[in-house]
C-alpha cells in the first residue's frame, strides 16, 4: 500500500525524568510523526522491549514476551499502514521510535487501527498524535470507518477515542469494547487539531 502521510511535526513535553531532576522544567522535544522504513526493524524491537507488560497487554490483548513476527513483517514491508512517533531533538534519543500507530484493513472500507506508545512517554499527547495521524492516512486511503478493540479496563485508550473522535461510536463484544470511528471529513483533518 502507497504510504502517501507528510511528515507531521508537534512540540511537546519531554517525558519527566525520574530523581531530583524531575522537579526542574521538562524541556520542549520535538516530535515527528512519519513512515515506517526497513531500517526502522531494530527500533521496533527496542519499543518493545522497553514496553511494560501492561502496555503489551493493553496493545496486543495479551502480555506477549516477542513482538509478533507477521505484525512486525507487514508493517515494515507496508501491508498495513503504520506511521511513528520519534524524538529528533535530543541525543540520547534519536533513532529510538517512541510510539507507533498502525492499521489493518479487515473488510472492504474498514480497517482496524491501533496505537502504541513508549511507557516513559505516556500521558504527554503522542498517542493522541498518533491516533490523528492514523486516521487521516485511512481517511486519505479511501478508508471509510476505522475500528478500535479496547479492553475495557484501558481508561487511558477510552479517554484518547473520546477526546480524538467524539463521535465514535462503541459496543461490546466477547469481553472488548470495539469502538467504531467514522471517517467523513478526516482526510482534511488539521494536523494539530486538538
Ligand atoms: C493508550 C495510549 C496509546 C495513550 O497514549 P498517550 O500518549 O499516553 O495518550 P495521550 O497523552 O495523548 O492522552 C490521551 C488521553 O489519555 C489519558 N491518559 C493517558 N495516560 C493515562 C493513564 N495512564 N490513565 C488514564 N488516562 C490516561 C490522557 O489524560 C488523555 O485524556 P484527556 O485528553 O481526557 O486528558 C498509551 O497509553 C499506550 O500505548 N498504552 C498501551 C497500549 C494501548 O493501550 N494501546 C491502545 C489499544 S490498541
């Protein structure tokens, strides 16, 4: 699939660092929401390395111990859409993908979309970043409706669809909350709506 997104750019705050330091001022860090190349595999990896079991749990609905081969094979050679979130601005950082959105096309004009994000960076907006971004790239595919699986207890998901697609709508199905996005008017999206 043609992966067509212009490279999205967003300050935001730096994760707040652990120990005395945490009490100083988080510095502005930039952060570029852009596609997914080969060279990105090691990056991915190490996304997933440093994720928490909860943060596994909660993106893939079981606390894998080794990123899924096929999910990790479709997203670098471009079968399913995926876009991440880096931080450019700081050394000790660049290379390193701090989050990923990624989406699956499951029926004609649906696809399902999900979204991942570091645990040292939760809570500063990237996933909401990254939700944005993904939606429009389905919505400039052709893409009419974008689907959510939820666990219900992921408050953190919950409040991002209610913030970045007030109109979702949502059910519940074999235990999930499958929330439901439609696309109408996404392909025009602003970058930085919030
Ligand atoms: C869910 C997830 C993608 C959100 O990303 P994020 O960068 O932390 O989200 P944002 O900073 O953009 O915040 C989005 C909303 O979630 C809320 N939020 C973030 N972390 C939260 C937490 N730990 N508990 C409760 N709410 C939280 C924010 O306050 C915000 O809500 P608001 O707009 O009403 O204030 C991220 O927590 C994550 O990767 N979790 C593990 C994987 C996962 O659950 N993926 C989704 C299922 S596919």
């Amino acid at each position: 699939m043609a992966k067509t997104l212009p490279v999205t750019e967003m300050a935001l705050l730096s994760p707040v660092p652990s120990g005395p330091a945490a009490a100083a001022p988080p510095a502005k860090t930039c952060v570029i929401s852009a596609e997914i190349e080969p060279e990105d595999r090691q990056a991915l990896l190490d996304l997933f390395a440093r994720s928490s079991p909860e943060t596994r749990r909660d993106r893939f609905h079981s606390a894998l111990s080794v990123f899924p081969q096929r999910y990790l094979e479709e997203i670098l050679n471009g079968r399913q859409l995926a876009l991440a979130a880096r931080d450019t601005c700081q050394e000790e950082t660049r290379g390193q993908i701090i989050g990923l959105a990624s989406a699956a096309p499951i029926a004609p004009g649906t696809a399902e979309f999900a979204v991942w994000v570091d645990d040292a960076w939760q809570g500063h907006g990237v996933g909401s970043l990254l939700a944005r971004a993904i939606l429009r790239l389905l919505a400039q595919h052709g893409v009419s409706t974008a689907i959510g699986i939820i666990e219900p207890g992921n408050l953190a998901v919950r409040r991002l669809v209610n913030r970045v697609a007030p109109n979702a709508a949502a059910r519940s199905e074999d235990g999930m909350i499958v929330v439901s996005v439609p696309l109408a008017g996404w392909a025009t999206e602003p970058h930085a709506r919030s």
